[in-house]
C-alpha cells in the first residue's frame, strides 16, 4: 500500500525546506492514480496554510516530451494565489528553477465541460512558468512528476486581451536582454486550445471544473532554461506584448 500522505508531506517539506530528495518511485510503487493522489494530498496541506487555487497548468504538451516520456497524454496540476509572481522571483527559495514561456487563459465562467472550454475564455495572455522540480538533479519517472505537482513553482503573465486565436504565437524569452529561447505556440498540442480542452476534462474528471478567475497554463511553448540569481527575464509574445519578471 501506498502511504499518500506521508509521500504528499516528503515533497511538500523538500520544497519548503529547499531540498532536493530522491523520486518517490524509488521507494514506493507509485502508479498515476496514486501518483495523483499524492498530488492533491500535497495540494491539500498548502490550502490548510492559507493558499487558495488560482488554476491550472498542463504538462507534456509537445509530441517529443510525450514520447520521451513514454505517454500519450498530458499530465496536469493546480496553481495556488501563493505561486504568483507579479513582478520578482526569490529563486533562493527554489532547489533548481527553470522558466519556460507559456499561453495563459483566464476563466471567465465555470466550465462544466471540454466542449465548453474555449467559450469560456474570458482573455489571453503571454505568460511564463517557474518549474522547480523537488528531485534530486531534475531526473523523475511520470508518477514521481504528476506526484510534485508536474513541478510547479511560480507563474505570471501580462495584460490580458480579448480571446482570440493564438494557434502560432512567436513567442521569445530574454534573461538580461539576450534571447535564450524562442519558438511559437503551435508547439503546444498544435494549438493551446487543444491544451485547454485537455485541461477541463481533466479537472473535471477529478471533480475539479475550472473555476472563474482562474488560471489556465496552457504549456511550454519551448523548452525550459535554468532561471539564475540577479536576473532580468522578458517573455514576449506576437500580438500579445509582454511580461517581466526578476529574481
């Protein structure tokens, strides 16, 4: 038997205690559904510490992650007001930070199915996701992710603009004004609407519907770069202007 609690309150003292652990897997026989449990177990002992949930966001979301990963669908997590990061980054506070440029939806009513996803959509936004995975040198098996929360740390984004389609977005990232990634949002299932659909089945198949005023990270539009101290990162995005973040 599989002792969620227990494994939910490993990862939740490695991320409070800014120290990286081996995978759960090497232990335990975790498999997704328990892996997810564990997952909403963790999630569970922040909202007892005051955090409330901001949204979603999606993993897995490229083909070759997909494949590398041996699965054939994405994976997801929840947000918290706490992970929010409106203008700085204490990356101190974070075993081994990565940030990654992301689509950003916001909820502007409660979706109650997949096939409501999109009508939903109150805006848009560029955005970015912090990923900080509690693993000892960023190495973990799918259930060891889905169970760290598919490695949350902190999100932000910029203005919001009306929804529209952002199917090839050019997104860029910079860290003191030199650019260290840059693709389209395209890469995200083809299109982060497909993404966002995902999201709402899968919250919804965990009891979970997608809320107003949340969130929705859509996922990463390129692959994620070690986040340094003392730096100055700029996300921006076609048509979407931008967001700034220091750490």
């Amino acid at each position: 038997m599989v002792d969620v609690h227990a494994l939910a309150e490993r990862l939740d003292d490695a991320a409070r205690e800014v120290r990286a652990i081996p995978r759960l897997t090497d232990e335990a026989p975790l498999d997704e559904a328990a892996a997810y449990a564990v997952q909403r177990a963790g999630i569970e002992l922040r909202r007892r510490r005051g955090e409330r949930l901001a949204g979603v966001k999606m993993g897995f979301t490229s083909r070759a992650k997909m494949v590398q990963m041996g699965v054939d669908d994405v994976i997801w997590g929840l947000l918290t007001d706490r992970m929010l990061a409106e203008s700085s980054v204490d990356v101190s506070g974070l075993i081994h930070p990565r940030i990654e440029p992301e689509i950003a939806y916001l909820i502007g009513r409660e979706v109650r199915s997949p096939a409501e996803a999109e009508s939903a959509v109150a805006g848009v936004a560029v955005g970015f996701e912090v990923l900080d995975s509690r693993y000892s040198d960023f190495k973990f098996t799918l259930p060891d992710v889905i169970a760290d929360n598919a490695s949350a740390a902190r999100f932000g984004f910029g203005a919001w603009h009306p929804p529209r389609d952002v199917s090839n977005v050019g997104l860029l990232v910079e860290i003191d004004g030199r650019p260290v990634q840059t693709g389209s949002s395209a890469a995200i299932l083809g299109d982060p609407a497909r993404s966002l659909r995902a999201a709402a089945r899968l919250a919804l198949g965990a009891g979970t519907p997608l809320e107003p005023g949340w969130i929705v990270l859509a996922g990463a539009a390129t692959a994620a770069v070690p986040l340094p101290k003392d730096a100055h990162v700029r996300v921006t995005g076609a048509g979407l202007g931008g967001v700034e973040v220091t750490t």
